[in-house]
C-alpha cells in the first residue's frame, strides 16, 4: 500500500500546482496534514521526499505536457493582482 501512496502523492505533485506550492512551502507540515488524512508513509518514505531537492517537483511539472496539469484558481488570481 504505501508504494501505490508514493506514486500517488509524486504523481500529485508534479500535475497539481496548489498541492505542489502547499508542499513545496510547508513539506513536514504537508505530509501531517494527508497522514490525518490517511495516506500512508512510512517514515523511510516521509524522509525521503523531505530529502528531495524541492526543486525536483516543479522542474517535472514544467516538463509534463500542461493538458496533464491541474492549475491553481489562486496563484492565476495572484499573477492577476500583481499585473494590475
């Protein structure tokens, strides 16, 4: 089970913007919240995506064909503040 959780989270944050800048910005904290949520890692797991170069996640994404991305309504909403 807790390889398909790897795979499923790794796949969340290379095609999900919001959850990667969650992550991105609060790792450990991140990680608490979807063990409440019941995600299962081990902590060999947990350790490992916190010893990731975090830019590891947004240089995917920016690879991965933008059909297969799931936008952040609020990081457009903030780019839209800023150009005005």
């Amino acid at each position: 089970m807790p390889q398909r959780t790897i795979e499923r989270l790794i796949g969340r944050l290379v095609t999900d913007e919001e959850f990667r800048l969650e992550f991105t910005r609060a790792p450990r904290e991140t990680l608490a919240t979807l063990a409440e949520l019941g995600w299962e890692l081990t902590r060999v797991e947990a350790d490992a995506l916190l010893c990731t170069d975090i830019r590891l996640w947004s240089d995917a994404a920016a690879r991965v064909d933008p059909r297969l991305q799931c936008s952040s309504l609020k990081t457009r909403e903030k780019r839209g503040k800023q150009g005005d």
